[in-house]
C-alpha cells in the first residue's frame, strides 16, 4: 500500500454511494452515525462511524492497515463537533457530514 496516498477525512454528502457500497462489499448494516472514510488513492476502501466504532471496508483489498489508521483517527475526531452533529446541529461554514439513518437505506 502506498502510504503517500492514502486520505483519512469526514464523509461529506456525496459519500452515501460508496458508504452503502462498502457496508454491502462487507456485509455489515449501517449504523445512524458519522462516518470517517478511508481512501487510497482517491478511492474509498474503508469507513468508520465515529460514535459506533463499525468499521466497514472492501473485502476485497488490503484494508487491515488502514483499518488501523480510522479507528486511530476515530478515536480522536474532535469532540464537539461530535456532540454538535448528535443533536443534529451543523456548525456554519464547517463541512456537511453523511449521518447514515437506518430507515433510509432499504
């Protein structure tokens, strides 16, 4: 894995696709959470819900590594934009979060 190119960041409203295609790839249920995706250049191989600690990743691929690296990052995502985001608050001018519902994904 080239370590050069690999992104940790929050999931943003575009990532919904790709979130609902690793929980598939992996076969693990969507928590209502938000989400900290993995990419390898530029291409998302792995998620963690930042409150939930449900990792997803392509089983497909080496993701053990980068595994590692979310739960890190998760368990310092800061913590009142974590709180902030559980009330359903969105700070303005700060980045839009995908918080996946349960509901919504039939």
């Amino acid at each position: 894995m080239d370590f050069e190119a690999i992104t940790l960041r929050r999931a943003q409203g575009g990532d919904g696709g790709a979130l609902a295609r690793l929980a598939e790839l992996d076969s693990t249920p969507l928590p209502d959470d938000e989400f900290l995706v993995g990419e390898v250049s530029g291409v998302p191989w792995a998620a963690i819900g930042i409150n939930t600690g449900v990792l997803v990743a392509d089983p497909y691929r080496p993701t053990a590594e980068l595994a590692g690296l979310l739960r890190l990052r998760a368990q310092i995502a800061p913590a009142p934009a974590r709180s902030w985001r559980r009330r359903g608050v969105v700070a303005r001018g700060g980045p839009a979060a995908v918080r996946v519902r349960a509901a919504a994904r039939h």
